[in-house]
C-alpha cells in the first residue's frame, strides 16, 4: 500500500463553550458512497483504527490516515449527545498543491462539448490549456485531454529546458521494455479515426528555429543495435490497400523546400533499398518516379534491382522505353541491349539487339578505307564479332 495522507484536527468545544469534548467518537464515511472509511494510525496503512471509536484525545483532537477519493469524507464527531459532522474533507498526498497547478475535472462522458476538458492538467506560469489549443486549432475548437501540461515560458528564462509534459527512465533489466513516452490508440468503430502521436509546431510569424520531431540518439558502444527511426508495419497476414511508411506531403500552398536530406559526412549510405521478399530469385523493390504528361496523365518511371543466376541487374522502365540521360553516360563494363531498336527521332540514335545480313540502298557517304584504325569487339547472339572504326 502507498504511503496515506494524515488528517490532523483542532479542539472541539462543546456547545455549551464550557468544556472540550475529550475522549469524543470519532465517525469517518465515505462522501460518495456513504460507507464507513478505512482509517488508519499510521502512514503505511498497517494499523487499522475501528470506525466509528472513541479515539479523540482528552481536548477533543484526533488525527487518522485514509485513502485520499474524490469527494472526500464526512467526519461525525459525538461527545455524550452532543454532535458536529465536517462535511466534504478533502484528505490526500496532493493537498498541498495550489489549484492554478493542479486542476481536477469531471471525467468525459460521451456527450458532445464545445468546452476543452482536462481530467488532470499541469499549468506552468498562468498557461490554460483551452487558450493554448485554441490558438492553433481555431476559435471554438475544443478538446478533452486525460492528462495535459501547458507551460508559458518567460523571456528571462535561463533553464537548459521547459517541457510541457516529460518522461524519464533508466534501465538496469534485461527482460523490461524501457519507454519514456508510451502513446496507444486503435479504432473501435467503422470510420473512426485514431493518432498514437500528432505533435504540432509552429514559428508563430517569428524568426525562429522549429523542429516537429528531433531525435537525439546516442551511442557509446559499438555493440549497440541501434535505429533513429524504426517503422514497423503490424499487419498480420494483411496487406493493407493504403499504406505508406513514410509520408511527405503539405496543408496548403506552400512547399518544402527539400524532403529528404542527408548532411554531408553523415553517413555512407543515404538509401539502401531491399529486396521485395527473402526467399531466392527475389527482385529489389521499386523505386517509382512519377511525372505528368501534356495531357494531365500520371506516369510512372521505375527503377529496380533484378535477380540473375549470380548477381543482381539493375532495370529501368520508362512509359516512352526511353532513358535520358542528360550529361553523357559512362560504362565500367559491357552494354547488352535486348530489345528491338524503334525509330530515332531527330539528332537521336537508337541501339537494338536486332541483326540483319542485308543493306539497303547505297547512301551519298564516303567510301570505308581499305585499312580502319581498329576494330571494337563484340558479341551478337553468342557470336564474336568485330565492328571497325576510322580516322573522324
């Protein structure tokens, strides 16, 4: 059992003023079910008092332990056939904290309300929760928190830090699941809609530095496992319709400037994408480019990672079966083409893995030299073969 609030109380006179009520019976109930308490003589809760008795000392004072409950308790105090009731005494571990830091509500029922709520709320320099969220949601909205933390931090503030609601652990178990901040939400009907976590910031107008979610994680073990953000898909056997790990998108107009950003030195690898399965002959998964066409359309470009007896290829797939590549391309090994070459549009030039053994007609070009300056290796269909090249 936690440790129980004392109450300690003054003298009772007598109504006659004459003579204190020593030695009274002392009655404690329940305000809200109208039970007899349990009350105790100390502050572990070991040494159970019998209610209703005679324990008030000789000038009427008596002091108990109890539980602190909402509503509070009821205190009959009975000197031969004189009586007195305290109505309504609040006893427990939080009395002496002021109601402008300690705010106790009804709990929310279903019932729609317009007023914000707050079951438990920790209020730092006059801050009130209902103005703090209104600021940013909009006049007239509202909301019911269980337990809520504002805090108004003043321009002279020196602290390192101000938290509105902070958690903190250390762990010493091998078995136990440390977690500063634990956030649960799940759907109970068709059509509802559950955050576990939905943090808002904003510059407010001002020149200031703002961060939605920074996360420090530190490492001085190189044993360690460790992940700045893991993103962990708890489906089942499922495979949802819409679902997206990561999200980058915008409210209104305006954009972000850069959605992804690796600073320099910061690792090695910026991405490393895995295959679509575990099992062998697995392709990589996609990697989708999207762009619209001058008719509206959507298209889709891809990149991927395919499987080969021994290695892995990566293929390109574009609406058009064509890749640009602006700048110039430059090979560390071969070039295989497997597709049939389609017509080169002006100042193009299209390579195929079609052959023929037939020309067409002679062109107005000049005469290849009895002697070329070398000739390129290749292979066609298994077959070595050489391609000659002249002076320009």
């Amino acid at each position: 059992m936690a440790n129980l609030a004392v109450f300690n109380s003054a003298a009772f006179l007598t109504v006659s003023q004459l003579a204190v009520a020593g030695g009274a019976t002392i009655e404690v109930r329940r305000e809200d079910t109208g039970a007899l308490a349990a009350i105790y003589s100390d502050e572990a809760g070991a040494a159970l008092i019998a209610n209703p008795s005679a324990f008030a000392d000789s000038s009427g004072r008596f002091t108990f332990y109890a539980a602190g409950i909402a509503r509070g308790y009821s205190i009959l105090v009975t000197s031969g056939a004189e009586s007195f009731t305290l109505r309504n005494v609040a006893i427990g571990t939080l009395a002496q904290q002021d109601a402008s830091n300690l705010v106790l509500a009804s709990s929310p029922t279903g019932t729609p309300s317009t007023t914000t709520t707050s079951l438990l709320s920790a209020l730092g320099n006059s801050a009130v929760v209902a103005t703090e969220y209104a600021f940013q949601q909009g006049a007239g909205q509202s909301t019911t928190d269980m337990v809520s933390g504002a805090n108004i931090i003043p321009s002279g503030s020196v602290v390192n830090q101000a938290n509105g609601i902070a958690g903190y652990v250390k762990n010493f178990s091998t078995t136990t699941n440390a977690v500063a901040g634990y956030f649960q939400a799940y759907a109970a009907a068709t059509g509802a809609k559950v955050w576990a976590l939905n943090p808002l910031v904003d510059d407010n107008t001002f020149d200031a530095t703002v961060i939605g979610i920074e996360l420090d994680v530190g490492c001085k073990n190189t044993n360690s496992t460790i992940r700045g953000l893991a993103v962990t898909g708890v489906f089942g056997s499922l495979n949802p319709a819409d679902s997206v790990g990561v999200e980058v998108t915008k409210f209104n107009a305006g954009k972000w400037d850069v959605a992804y950003l690796t600073q320099d030195g910061a690792t090695d690898i910026a991405f490393y994408i895995g295959a679509k399965d575990t099992t062998a002959n697995s392709d990589g998964q996609v990697i989708g480019l999207s762009a619209y066409d001058a008719g509206g359309v959507l298209r889709e470009a891809t990149i991927q990672a395919a499987f080969v007896t021994a290695g892995a290829n990566l293929n390109i797939s574009t609406p058009t079966g064509v890749t640009f590549f602006t700048n110039g391309v430059q090979f560390g090994g071969q070039i295989t083409a497997t597709a049939v070459a389609s017509a080169a549009a002006a100042n193009q030039v299209n390579y195929g893995s079609r052959t023929q053994t037939t020309i067409g007609a002679n062109g107005a070009a000049s005469a290849l030299t009895a002697n070329p300056l070398g000739y390129i290796k290749i292979f066609v269909a298994g077959v070595s073969a050489l391609i000659p090249y002249y002076n320009s």
